[in-house]
C-alpha cells in the first residue's frame, strides 16, 4: 500500500452505483484493520469513463471497482490486464501499482470460494449454468478454473451462449456444451451444480425456469442464485432439500480479494460479511 500523507481512497465506477452494498463492506473493512482509507461511490457516464480512469493515478488512490455498464469497456483503457480478466473479458477492479494501471477481475475467485465452501471437498463434475451475460462469464471461467469435467451453458437467446462459450479459452480438462433452452430440465438429472445466473430474481418473485427443473435433480445437487437475498428459486430448492447458496458469500469473497489487491493487507472477511448483512438488514 502506497504511503500517503493524506486519507487514501477507493471508489466504485460504474451507472448507476447508489444500490451498492461495496462502500458498507470496504469501509468496515477498513476500519477492522485501521488503514485510513474511505471507499466511494463514483458515479460515472460512459463520455466520462476516460477521465475517472485516468484520476486513478492521482496520489492517494487505492484503485477502485468496476462495475455494469463498464466492466468490459474500461479494459483498453489500462496498462495492464491480470490473465483471469482478460479471459472473462471484463475487469472488476482497478490496482494502481508503479505508475500503471492493473486490470483485474475478482468475481470468478469469489464465485469459486463459495462454491468450494458449500462442496466443501466434495467432487462436483457437471455443471449447468443459466443465462449468458456478464455475470455467467465470470461463473463459467470459474467453473473452468475449478476443474469441472463439464459445463452446460443455457441460455434463452441460444446465440449468446454460443458466443460467450466460444469467446472463453479452451481448457483440457473441460468441455463447454452449449444446450438449447428447452432441455433444461432433462439436463438436470444429472448435474451436482445449477447455477442462476439470470436477471431474473433481482426483482419480485419470478423463477427463471420451471420448478420440474428443481425437482429433476439429484439430491446431493447445489443450487446458486446470484442474487443476494432469498429467491423464489432457492426457497423451492431448500423445500426440496437442496443445498441453495445466494451471492452473498460471492460478493463477500470478490471484495475480499479486491481489499487484498488494493491494500496488500488480509481482508477481514467476517467483519465485510457483517456489514453486509448489517445493511441490508437496515434496507428491508
Ligand atoms: P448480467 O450482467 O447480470 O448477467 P445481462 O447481461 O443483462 O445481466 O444478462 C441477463 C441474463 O438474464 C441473460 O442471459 C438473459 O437472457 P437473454 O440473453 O435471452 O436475454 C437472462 N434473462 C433475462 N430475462 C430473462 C427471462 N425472462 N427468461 C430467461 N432469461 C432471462
């Protein structure tokens, strides 16, 4: 971590920003481990992406995240890009480090920590991930990463699943297998993971597919939503006796690695994972 006289800052790029839950989680974080620093909210239009990246050169700046809409445009703007983010084709966090830019991307490690929190050994080999846009792109090179035998990409528009699985480097030990929407139920017979990684849950009750898909796969099987709070899908999954895990622990483990890259530091994570459910708790 650079010494500075000053207080150090960290901040969120992306429109809109206010929903986010990151300055309650850094600040905690920062304050657990007395590094004076504040993490901001740092709204920012497309015309000025340019500018707000530029700014991070400034002396005091940590770095900061990125986050929708410019996860994938902010890349050509930075010295260096990390292997991960370049694969996934989107950068969530931004490391200045001797004058140059670092572009990384931390949501596929977070995804991985829970996921191997929840397998917590187990052998997992077949995956079904559901939807194709930017957040399936960080679980399905998770996935890779992890060492499933195989991936099932489904995707209501078939076509971008196509492309998202075609733009991720081929891996030995991995086969991507794009299925067509309607086989996602006879799919599920035999996959220990169901990934949601779909819009849909972030708001209301919706279920992203039928519930014959839950009931359809095996018992040990462990079902993801991205989402942080309790979805329509993954009550139906607990019902059912299923392990369901949310995004929380995936947006905890994502900041923590970033706390890392910025400050060099261990994150505390129960102190970030408190101050997570601390807000929200507050929102409801
Ligand atoms: P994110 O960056 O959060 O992944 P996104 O890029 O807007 O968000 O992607 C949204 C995903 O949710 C897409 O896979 C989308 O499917 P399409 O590519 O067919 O649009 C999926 N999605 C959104 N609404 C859906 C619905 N009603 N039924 C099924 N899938 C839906």
């Amino acid at each position: 971590m650079a010494q500075f006289g000053g207080r150090l800052v960290v901040g969120l790029i992306g429109d809109p920003v206010e929903h986010s839950l990151s300055p309650h989680m850094h600040n905690a974080a920062f304050e657990a481990l007395g590094i004076e620093a504040r993490y901001e909210l740092w709204p920012t239009a497309a015309a000025d992406l340019g500018a707000r990246v530029e700014s991070l050169r400034r002396l005091g700046t940590l770095g900061a995240n990125v986050t929708v809409p410019h996860k994938q445009v902010a890349i050509p703007l930075l010295d260096v890009i990390s292997d991960t983010a370049r694969r996934i084709g989107a950068v969530n966090t931004i490391v200045p480090r001797d004058g140059e830019l670092h572009g990384d991307n931390t949501d596929a490690f977070g995804f991985g920590r829970s996921l191997a929190e929840v397998l917590a050994g187990r052998v997992a080999s077949r995956a079904l991930v559901v939807g194709a846009g930017g957040a399936s792109r960080a679980v399905l090179a998770s996935l890779q990463e992890a060492g499933f035998g195989e991936i099932v990409p489904v995707n209501r528009t078939q076509g971008k699943a196509d492309t998202l699985a075609g733009s991720l480097d081929g891996s030995e030990w991995t086969a991507i297998l794009v299925n067509p929407w309607n086989a996602l139920a006879e799919l599920a017979h035999s996959v220990s993971v169901l990934v949601n990684a779909t819009s849909i849950g972030w708001h209301g009750e919706d279920l992203p597919f039928d519930l014959e898909v839950i009931a359809a796969l095996p018992d040990d099987a462990v079902v993801f939503d991205l989402t942080y709070r309790s979805t329509a899908l993954l009550r139906a999954a607990s019902k059912r006796g299923l392990k369901a895990v949310d995004g929380l622990p995936m947006l905890v483990y994502q900041g923590a690695r970033s706390f890392e890259l910025w400050t060099g530091r261990t994150a505390p994570v129960d102190s970030m994972r408190q101050a997570v459910l601390a807000e929200q708790a507050r929102r409801v």
